[in-house]
C-alpha cells in the first residue's frame, strides 16, 4: 500500500508502524541494520537531521520500497545526470595509510647518528 510522506515524523511513523507490525523491537532493527538503538528511536520519532544512508537502510531491513514522484519535465534531466555519474572516472581507492621512508640502517637512527652519540 502507497503512503504520501511529506515530513520526517511521518516517515517516522511508517517505518515504527511497519517495524511494530513485524514484531520486530527497536534495538533488533538497529543490530540488523548496524545502528544503534537511539537512532532507531530518532528515526521513529521524526528526526529531521538523521543520516538518510541509515534511514535507508533501516527502510531496506523493513521491506519498505522508498520510491520519488518527479515531474515529467525533469526525467530527461535525471537520465542524463545518472549517465554521467556511470561515466566518470573513479578515483583510486586509498587504504588511508601512508608510506614510511626508512630512516637508515640499524633502526631509527643511522649508524652515523650512533658513533656521534658515543
């Protein structure tokens, strides 16, 4: 069945209706989702600042298909946008380490440093 959501507190409300009719407890949802239990409250409760990649996928765990209504004047313009995202080029993927250059042999300090310290 299609609801009009037009406010937070109203997605809100679908998502604890669909949870609670599901028999599924608040801090369930959250571990199946990867959440904590006070995000899942936020969300029922009509939070307005909640991070919508959770809230997605609190909706996905729910079965809830979220779906817009645009107008048909920006569909060609949506087409066009998507085409282009698929098209660009990825940026490499970083492992967020960096590289360590060697200090010298023996450790930390180079040889030379070692005989200075003598």
């Amino acid at each position: 069945m299609k609801h009009t959501i037009q406010s937070t507190a109203e997605l809100g409300l679908v998502i604890r209706a669909v949870r609670k009719s599901t028999q599924v407890r608040q801090d369930d949802l959250a571990a199946m989702v990867g959440v904590s239990r006070q995000f899942t409250v936020d969300v029922e409760k009509g939070k307005p600042t909640v991070q919508m990649d959770r809230v997605i996928r609190l909706l996905k765990e729910l079965g809830i298909e979220l779906s817009v209504d645009i107008p048909a004047a920006a569909s060609n313009e949506l087409e066009r946008l998507t085409r282009r995202k698929a098209e660009a080029p990825r940026p490499p993927a970083t492992t967020g380490l960096q590289a360590v250059q060697p200090t010298g042999q023996g450790g930390a300090r180079g040889e030379s440093e070692k005989d200075a310290n003598k």
